[in-house]
C-alpha cells in the first residue's frame, strides 16, 4: 500500500473499512464497490487491500458468472475454502478469504445481486424459517470482505448492493503520478531515458 501512488485519502477510507469488516465492526457496510472507467486501477486497489490484511484473494468475474445458480456455487465454495499457510514461525495457520467480485455492472439481473448478498451476510448453516427472521433485522454475519468492481454504479439492478456498500469512484491517475510510479521503474531498471522522452 506505501507504493500505491495518489488517491491517498481514498486508500485511508478503504483501509478503515477492511479493518472494521475483520473486526465484525457493528453498522460496518458489508460490500465495499470501488468504480470509475476502466483501466483506473480498481482491481488493482482491492487486491492491494486484501493483502494488506493478509486475506488469500479469490477474484470472481461477476459477468462470466452471470446467473444466480453459478454465483450460488461460486461463493458457497469459497465460504467453506481457507488456504492453509505453512509458516517457519507459526507452522500450519489458516488464511482467510476475500473475494473480489469484478465487473459486478455486468451481470444478468437483479435476481444475481440479491443472491450476492444473501450468499455473502447471511450464515450458512441456518434454516430457511431463520435466515427469513435475520433478514428482517438486517442481520450481517461479517464472514469475509467483498469488494465489488464496475465502470457504472447506475445500473438499477445495483440499487439493492449499493445501500449496503461503501461507493468509492476511483478517477485517472493525473500525470504527477504516473512519473512518479515510471522514475522508480527507471531506477530500479536502469533504463536511460530524458525527462522530455519520459513525459512523451
């Protein structure tokens, strides 16, 4: 994250917001939706957090996963999944998931998104009678972070995910930051270059 140039109060934001979600932090918006035009780094940034934390991330391509059956099967998979990690001081420790749900504007209907949130805030291992009772006391159960990708947040299907988001817009990179990145590659490379061709 001390490489990850620009954009630096928005970095603080989501940061706070990855440390309440592992804290099960009550009122907490369970989704985090990064969005903006492509190529802005969206992605980047979430998988940049989530390793922050020290989650395992499983990247889910929301519109190659458009019906509700496959994301159902999907994300019930990865609730059950944790990497085991085996470390020199530790020895075997469990990894945690996050999932990064990219392009989240592309999929099919709504029916997608409402399946999203119950398969990701709600318990597992409840009966249908219970997870109707949570549900009406808007119960979140916290199990991982989720961050959501799009290039629209208008997207009416998107309206039900959005109330329980943190909607952060990412813009271009100005030009200040994109030297700034492109001097410490050419330091670290050796690459000789003029500051003229470098601006080019």
């Amino acid at each position: 994250i001390s490489d990850y140039v620009g954009n630096k109060e928005i970095c603080k934001e989501v940061l706070e917001w990855c440390k309440d979600v592992k804290n099960k932090k009550t009122g907490t918006p369970p989704f985090l939706v990064l969005y903006g035009k492509p190529g802005v780094g969206k992605t980047t940034l979430a998988h940049i957090i989530l390793k922050e934390f020290g989650y395992d991330t499983i990247e889910i391509n929301a519109s190659d996963n458009r019906t509700k059956t496959t994301i159902q099967e999907t994300i019930g998979r990865v609730a059950k999944y944790s990497l085991l990690s085996l470390s020199q001081k530790k020895g075997l420790e469990k990894i945690k998931n996050g999932i990064i749900l990219d392009e989240i504007d592309g999929t099919s209907a709504a029916g997608v998104i409402k399946e999203i949130i119950e398969k990701t805030t709600l318990p597992s291992n409840k009966s249908d009678k219970e997870l109707a009772k949570l549900k009406k006391q808007k119960y979140i159960s916290y199990k991982f972070p989720v961050i959501c990708t799009c290039n629209n947040i208008k997207e009416k299907k998107l309206a039900d995910l959005l109330k329980l988001a943190l909607v952060i817009k990412l813009n271009r990179p100005k030009k200040a930051h994109l030297k700034k990145i492109a001097k410490i590659i050419i330091k670290e490379e050796k690459i000789k270059i003029s500051n003229d061709e470098l601006d080019s």
